[in-house]
C-alpha cells in the first residue's frame, strides 16, 4: 500500500501548524479549563488536534494505492461440433459414446488443474451442452469468434475441438481462430476423409425477387468428387417442367468445382418453386444432394402512367419518350375531356396545365384513390390549383409569367444526383412559368430552384411534397421540350433529361406506406427455424397502435388451416409459431377498426433443406490446419490416450498470477471517517461533561 498525495507533502507542516492553532487557541484561556484533571485536558487537547489534523489532511486529495494477487487456473474449452453430419460416418454410432467418455475423463483427471467450460456449435454458439448431433448447419468459425470476444484477455489455456471439419455457414474457422493467441487447438476428428465417388450441388445464388416478363441470373456451383472426364446434364424445372438445361463435363482430375450460371425467363406471376436436378452417375454414393429447390418471387412490376392535359404539347411527347424506354411503364396519353374517368390499375398521374375542371373534380378523385402526381404548372393552369398544392404565392391577383432556368437544390437527397445533371442545367433554356415569389408546405423537398442567370433563388422550380396524404411533385414552369431538344444539340443524347424524369417516377410510384394493416413474414424459411411474424397497425394520422385484435390464419397444401392471434409487442404485435413443416403455406390477416376491414394476405414457404445431408466425407485438412497453426495437435476421436499423456506434459498450460491494483480516495474510506467523527464527538462529551462552553 502507498499512499499519493494531490498536492506537495510540505503542506502537511501546514495542516500541522494551522491544527496546532487552533486547538491551542479553542482551550486559551478557557474558563474552568485549568481546574480540570491533566488527563482529562489531555484527552480534550489531542481530540481536537487529531480531528482538526484529519479534516485538513483529508483537503490534500490523498489516495490509497493497493495491489493484490490473483491467481486464475487455465480455462480449457471442449468445442462440440453439434450438427447432423457428425453421424453421416460409418463410425458415427460410437461418436457419442466416445465423446461422452472423453468429457468424463477430461473432468476427472484434470478438473483441479484446468477451469472446463463446455460449447456447441451449430447454426450458432450454445452453451447449454445438449449433444443430439441436431442441427442443420455449421457454423464452425462461430466457437472461435465467442470464445475470443467472451474470454478476451482471460488465461485460455487451450481447445478441444470435435468435429468433422464440415462447415456450410460463415468463413473457414482457422480465420477467427488466429485471433485467439497462445491457445493451442486440440483437433478431434471425426468421420472418413477417404472421398468416395460423388457429385453435389454446394451452393445456389438467387435473387428473392424478379420481374414480370424479364429474365433473372441464378448460380449454382457444382462439387464433384472421382468422376472424372464423366460429362452430366444440369436441368431446372418449374411445376414438374424443364425451363433450362447445361451439359457439364468434369475435368480429369480427383475433384472437381462448376460454377453454371443460368438467366431464367420470369413468366409466372407470384411465388414460384424451381428445382434443380444433377444427373446421376453410375455408383454414386449420394443421391439426396443431386437435387435442390431455390423460391423466387415473380412481381408485376409495370406502373401504368396516365399523362392529362387540354391540348396535345412538345411537353408531352418529350416526357412519353422517357417513359416509353422503360420496359416496366405502360403510357396513355389522354386529354381531360376524352378521359373516362377510370383510375383502376393508375400508377401514377403526369398532369400538365390543369385546368379548372381538375381543380374542383379531379383533384378530389386522385386524392381519394392515393394516386400519386406529378404536375407541370405553366401559363394555362387554372389559378385554384396552387391553392390546393400548399403552394402560396404573394401577389394572387398577378397573372404575368416569368422565364427562370434552374439549379439543384444542394440539399436535396432523396435521390443520387450528378456533375453531368448540375452541369446540364446550366445550359438547360429557361422554363416558362407564374411569375411572383411564393413558398410551399413545410414538408417539400425541393429538387431545384429557379436561376435567374448567375443568381439562384430560394423559390424552388421543382419539387416534392404531400397534402392531405397524397404524394406528389411540380414543376413551376413548362417548356421541358427545349430541355431535350438543348441536350440533344450538345452531347447528342438525352441521357441527362431521361436521368431527371426516370428518377422522379421512380419515386413517385414507389408504394408508399399508408394506414392501416402492415404485417411482415419471412417469404422462406427453413425447418429447422422458428416462424416469428411482426405486425403493425397505423391509424390515418400514421401512428402505430395496438388496440385492434389481429387474426392470422395459415393454410398449408392441403387445405389445412391454422388460426392464431398477435400479440402485443411494444408499439406492434408479434407472433411465434414455432418450427412448421416443409411446403408452401398461405396467410390471411384481418383486423377491424373504426367500422372498417382491413386484411393482408400473401405466401411463404418452409425450405426442407438439410445442408448437412450432403456431407459425405469429413475435412480433416480444416482441423490439422487448426492445430498446425496455434502450436496444438490432431488426434482420432477414437485415439486418445496420446492426447492426456500430451496435456499433462504441455508446461504452456499454466496457472497464471495477475496483479490487480486498486485506488481509493481518502475520503471513501469509512473507517477514516468514523475515527474522525468519533473523535470530535468524544471532545464534545467531555466539554458538556466538565461543563465547558
């Protein structure tokens, strides 16, 4: 123990004296105090220096420095590869046995020396140590990464790893095992590493999601073992029919690796099940992993755009040209008089100068049906239209019209923008617009501002905005022909002017969140999963609440149906349904509220995919890599004996003697403050019993 001082040790004279003063100054001339018995003066006297000592010594910022030894025995892990091909073997009936009897024998005759925690690992990292060989994946790299961040800077004293080597999640397990220093890895292996004759597909890369009428890129690899120069047909089929087939023909070679990459065409609407066979070949040792199912949802992604105006314009035909490129966009051009009014199926409305007829009736009908806008306001707008878009002008009774060009906006960020854009503008001609300053609602995101030559004004030219829950964007100006027409003239292409427009549909048309029933599923799954869905409900001011009751049903393939309720979770709901057999299900939800049915339904489904099933060979080479490079060894599950004749010899494995210093002020020690406070009490008893003031 030492002690450390805030301030320099001379001020203890200091503390002395001023101690010393006082005491002698609180007794000087004391009335009854001479008369007193010495040991009774005495006593009072060194009370009072004492206590007046402490206090002023306490002022001096002192701290207590102590150390202590501790001393912590070797922590020694035994890793458990848990997963389903720890019994692909020929000797996996005795793989329990053995590694039952291993951990016994591990506790008993090293248990004083070595501190044993036990992990499986699977999908993920368990600490519960329930050996069943259960689960459908390997994770491997997982036990390195847990031990390392759980047992940082503790005294690892080394690992005993059982597995097969095999692993279908994460990277390969010697990465995060080299983050673990000065810890020798003890392999254990299991299973046959002799290949036998065999061909598997290892992986498949899809999207989740394609298009309607477009095709999409699915890559399968193949791993082939001892068929060599053999040539096999590599067919996907969709509802029992083959849409694609490769021939592959393996290299003359022991093992061999294919990476086929197909472009499917999407035909089929909705969630579709496409499975891909390998050919089998004469003596092969698996035939379960020559097949695999991948799921890809097929979306009608077409947005229909319904372009309104008085008259035909050069505006028109310049934003149809834009539109016309995207495979994804069915254009109608329609003038307000010839248009019947219907708005099924309606994506989006382009609305150039409307007219008072859509100021007071269709207006009111987009609105309704949440469709969302974009306007192109010029000279032929009818005035009520502003008004109704938040968009406020200072002088109503001015019907000049102004020519601005326009500028981006450098805050603006709902979608990427360009040099080549910003640039462009610079060139664009002016638009031709209401002339007058005026402001738009609060919540606009403005894409640019008008430019009058070098000034750029506050006054936005384009932008984005919501009224009353319906999306939509203006652009204060017509004359976007001469836009095109410019670019055109200067770089002998449109793709600047294509740029501006495909972004704002794009954003226009994206569905947007409303009120009501919003629940989220999970499209596929594994069997070996647990089924959680979340959902919430949002009333019209967008606001999550969990008052409704939610009904959720499922049916399976054959017409089974499975009711169960949400519940409450937080600001949502949730449910859990457990693990659900292999198949395609269909949902239904339904609540009520406010004297209104809201329902969502859609389709998941339940992948009976087993990774582990197509592990025919262990990977021993993954293990004694392992050993290699932490300074461990490799032994046979079934050949232990050399391993605890190693460990007992092994002089790296040692307790270890940490020093562990503490600080203390002086003032958080109660017993210092106790001899104080007890101090100055016991001058106080004596003063009121001899009867000194």
């Amino acid at each position: 123990m030492n002690l450390n001082l805030d301030y320099s040790a001379w001020w203890l004279f200091l503390v002395v004296f001023i101690s010393l003063s006082l005491t002698y100054l609180s007794y000087f001339n004391k009335k009854g105090f001479d008369e007193l018995p010495s040991g009774i003066k005495s006593a009072m006297l060194i009370s009072r220096f004492l206590s007046l000592f402490l206090l002023g010594f306490l002022l001096l910022g002192v701290l207590f420095n102590t150390s202590n030894e501790r001393l912590e025995k070797p922590i020694f892990f035994v890793v458990t590869d848990n997963s389903k091909s720890m019994l692909n073997y020929k000797d996996s009936t005795s793989v329990l046995k053995e590694l039952n009897a291993f951990r016994s024998k591990l506790k008993k005759d090293f248990g004083n020396q070595l501190l044993i925690k036990e992990i499986t690992i699977g999908t993920d990292v368990k600490t519960d140590v329930k050996i069943g060989f259960n689960e459908s994946n390997s994770n491997l790299e997982k036990a390195f990464e847990y031990i390392n961040t759980e047992y940082y800077n503790r005294n690892i004293g080394g690992i005993a790893f059982i597995s097969d080597g095999n692993f279908n999640m994460g990277a390969n397990p010697i990465y995060n095992a080299e983050r673990i220093k000065f810890s020798p890895i003890f392999s254990f292996a299991v299973g046959d590493s002799i290949q036998k004759r065999d061909h598997l597909i290892r992986n498949i890369f899809n999207n989740n999601i394609a298009f309607y009428k477009n095709k999409f890129p699915v890559e399968i690899d193949v791993a082939s073992y001892k068929l060599n120069d053999e040539e096999i047909t590599v067919r996907i089929e969709l509802d029992k029919k083959i849409i694609a087939t490769k021939k592959v023909k393996y290299s003359n070679s022991d093992q061999d690796f294919k990476k086929l990459i197909f472009n499917l065409p999407a035909e089929k609407i909705g969630f579709q099940t496409y499975t891909v066979h390998l050919e089998e070949v004469q003596n092969e040792v698996s035939l379960q992993n020559n097949h695999r199912n991948f799921y890809v949802e097929i979306l009608d992604s077409r947005n229909k755009v319904l372009i309104l105006s008085d008259a035909p314009h050069p505006d028109l035909a310049a934003l149809q040209s834009v539109l016309s490129e995207d495979d994804n966009i069915e254009v109608e051009y329609k003038t307000f008089e010839a248009w019947d009014k219907k708005v099924n199926n309606i994506n989006l409305l382009i609305c150039h100068n409307p007219s008072k007829q859509f100021s007071t009736e269709l207006f009111k009908l987009f609105k309704n049906k949440n469709i969302p806008v974009l306007y192109v306001l010029g000279s032929k707008t009818h005035k009520g239209i502003y008004s109704k878009l938040g968009i406020q002008f200072s002088n109503e009774s001015s019907n000049q019209i102004d020519e601005f060009q326009g500028a981006i906006n450098k805050g603006f960020s709902i979608f990427e923008t360009n040099e080549e854009l910003i640039e462009s503008l610079n060139y664009y001609p002016p638009l031709s617009g209401k002339y007058g300053e005026f402001s738009v609602p609060n919540s606009s995101s403005i894409f640019m501002q008008q430019r009058i030559g070098p000034v750029t004004k506050k006054t936005p030219l384009f932008f984005f905005s919501s009224i009353q829950g319906m999306t939509y964007g203006a652009i204060m100006g017509e004359g976007l022909w001469r836009w095109k027409f410019n670019e055109f003239q200067r770089r002998k292409s449109h793709d600047v002017f294509n740029l501006i427009f495909a972004k704002s549909v794009q954003f226009l048309t994206l569905r947007k969140r409303g009120s009501g029933l919003n629940v989220i599923i999970p499209k596929k799954l594994n069997k070996d999963e647990d089924l959680v869905i979340n959902a919430n409900f949002y009333n019209d001011a967008l606001e999550p609440i969990t008052s409704p009751e939610i009904i959720f049903e499922i049916t399976d393939e054959k017409e089974k149906k499975y009711e169960s309720q949400f519940a409450v979770n937080g600001n949502g709901y949730q449910a859990k349904l457990g693990k659900m057999n292999p198949g395609k299900y269909t949902w239904l939800a339904q609540t009520k509220f406010g004297n209104k049915n809201y329902t969502q339904k859609g389709i998941f489904f339940i992948e009976d995919l087993d990774n582990e099933k197509s592990e025919s060979v262990a990977n021993h080479s993954v293990l004694k890599q392992l050993s290699k490079q932490s300074n461990g060894k490799f032994y046979n599950l079934n050949k232990l004996q050399s391993f605890y004749e190693d460990l007992s010899n092994r002089k790296d494995i040692k307790t270890v003697s940490y020093e562990e210093k503490t600080t203390q002020n002086l003032i958080d020690i109660w017993w210092y403050l106790l001899i104080t406070a007890s101090l100055l009490i016991s001058e106080w008893f004596l003063k009121r019993l001899y009867g000194l003031n």
